[in-house]
C-alpha cells in the first residue's frame, strides 16, 4: 500500500500524509515536511556528487592513457570520499580587505540556487517534490541566481582575477541562456505545458520514436543546442572561461577556502546534474521505459548524458572569451530562433505531430 501510495502521488503530499495521521497541527507538518524533504535532498545530491567527482576522475584517466586514483577501494572509489572530508577539515582562509557579508553569502546563494531547482524536478512516476505547472519556467528562474552568487564571489574577494572571472561568468550565462530556452521552448511547444511530469507523459507510448529528441527535425537540433548552452551554463569545458587557470588563476573563487571552495565545488557537480536531468525530462521520455522501475530509467538516462559531458570536456580545447560569445550570439540565437519559429509554423499548419 504504501509503494502504491508513493508512485500515485508526489514525495510532499506522502509526507503530508503520514504526518497527518499523527495528529500534528498544518504549521508543524509543513515545517517538518519541509525539513524532511531538504535533508532528503541534500543527501541525495551529495551522494550523487561524490560520485560523480569520482566518475570524472575515472573517464578523465582513461581518455588520457593513465590510471588515476587505484589504491583505495575499487578503482580508487573511496578516495574522493578522504578528499572530500579532507576538504572540509580545511582551514577557512579570509582576506582581511574582503567585502565580508557579500564574500560570505555568495557561496551559500550559489549552492542554493543549485539545490531549489529540485523541487520540480521528477526522478520517476511520483518521485517529485511538487509538480509545478509552472516547472520549466521555475527552474529557469532559480538557476538564474547563480549568476548573482558569481558576480557576489568576483565583487566581494576584492581581487581582479576574481572580479573578472565573475564578470566573465555572468556575461556567459546570461548569453547562453537565451538559446537554452529557446530550445526548451520548443519542447514546451509540442507538449502544450511548462510542468515537467506533463511534458514527460506526452512523450509516452510508440516506444523511443515519441520522445522528442526523435521528432526531426526540430527536436534533434533543439536536443544538441540546448546540450551546447547547458554545457556553457554549467561552466565545463570548452566554456569554462570564468575558471581559466591559464589567465585568472582559478577565477571567481581564488580567494575561497575550506568549507566555502567546497560549495562552489559542489553546486558545479549539481548543476550539471540538474542540466542533464531536465534534458531527460524535455528530450528522453524521463522515466517512461519497459520493465525496469520509471527512476532507473530516469537515473540511467540522466547519467547517459552526464557521460557525454564529460567526455566532450576531456576532448575538446578551450575556447577564448571572445569566441564564445561571438558562438553564442552569431552562431547559436539565430539558429535556435530559427528552430522554434519553424517549429510552431509547422505545428500549428498542421504539418506535424
């Protein structure tokens, strides 16, 4: 009764649920279901970045010809859990000329706005915090606050490598995440709706052939640029400008230590985590496959992708600032625009599914 419960409904009304049948006053289960779900996350998501740190590792040696980390455990598994803790043992270094609230709270917004776009987020058939009927529209807002974090990071380090690396970093997001939406826009398009769990159950039935990564050919081009801007978004190579060791010495967070560097490092790992699972829901049917449970496709899926960046980010060279705009702007915008137009022309003419 209760897996039946838990694929019907989503993760919050289950809370809810239980909570009610101990009597507790509507405050106090929102409080408590509230806490509940955030802890779950927070797990959730550092479990899955160890992981994935450990995972990068691993592909990273061996597209390079080398071992990496060997020793302890299976292929060096628990190593990355040593550096972690190793990591927060650290000592939390502060320059004295800082901008103390503005260089204390940029790490915290930026792991935040990672962690909120979660809650729309469906690992499977229930496995949702809350189905936003808004969803798409929600998680392009929240992601946005990163850029804010960045620029609070650059500003508040009182460091020129810093502050140009935040700059760098919001004049990249901001740019690249105009062909990002337009992509998605054309996903919402030919679903009729911006909730994720929505545009999942339109792609259901006929196998692979209705996901609309397969419906040429303005779901494959959508599928590779929305890949592309994502890929800047998240800051992995070839767009990892803000962090050029070559001409910042590490960018925005040079100045960041211990507990705080770890933040940043961590909501990295999130967002491309989260990119990649909202190309999961848009483009790959989600959870929708044959005899597995709807999260195994989901999670299966979602690390399928995760595979593909980092193997672009081991192969491809950077790119120099001035490329990177001038692709997003001359080469991206017009192509995606281009996309969605001619998608809703041929959609509304009648002339496609």
């Amino acid at each position: 009764m209760l897996v039946a419960s838990f694929e019907l409904i989503g993760i919050f009304d289950w809370l809810k649920g239980l909570l009610d049948q101990l009597g507790l006053p509507p405050v106090w289960q929102a409080i408590i279901t509230y806490a509940l779900l955030g802890a779950m996350m927070f797990g959730l998501l550092a479990v899955l970045a160890l992981f994935l740190v450990w995972w990068e590792r691993k592909i990273s040696a061996h597209i390079q010809q080398r071992f990496g980390p060997m020793r302890h455990g299976w292929h060096g598994w628990y190593q990355t859990i040593m550096d972690a803790i190793k990591l927060l043992q650290k000592e939390d270094i502060l320059v004295v000329t800082r901008d103390k609230p503005v260089f204390f709270w940029a790490p915290v917004m930026c792991f935040v706005a990672a962690f909120l776009a979660y809650v729309c987020i469906p690992f499977g058939n229930g496995l949702i915090v809350a189905d936003l009927n808004i969803g798409v529209l929600y998680i392009i807002a929240v992601t946005t606050f990163t850029i804010i974090s960045l620029l609070m990071a650059g500003w508040g380090s009182n460091n020129k490598y810093a502050l140009l690396g935040g700059i760098r970093s919001a004049a990249q997001v901001v740019s690249y995440e105009i062909p990002m939406v337009a992509s998605i826009l054309t996903v919402v398009l030919f679903a009729g709706s911006l909730s994720l769990v929505e545009i999942i159950k339109s792609q259901e039935g006929h196998g692979i052939f209705n996901w609309l990564i397969f419906r040429p050919p303005f779901g494959i081009i959508a599928f590779v640029t929305y890949i592309i801007a994502a890929t800047a978004e998240a800051n992995r190579t070839p767009f990892d400008i803000p962090e050029a060791e070559q001409e910042l010495v590490a960018g925005y967070n040079i100045e960041y230590s211990g507990m705080k560097f770890a933040m940043f490092f961590l909501a990295e790992f999130v967002n491309m985590f989260t990119v990649s699972a909202i190309a999961t829901a848009l483009f790959l049917g989600g959870g929708n496959g044959p005899f597995l449970p709807s999260w195994i496709w989901f999670l299966g899926k979602t690390l399928l992708i995760i595979l593909l960046l980092m193997v672009i980010r081991w192969t491809m060279p950077r790119l120099r600032v001035d490329q990177l705009m001038a692709f997003a702007w001359k080469f991206l915008v017009p192509v995606t625009f281009a996309n969605l137009i001619l998608a809703g022309w041929f959609k509304y003419a009648r002339w496609y599914w």
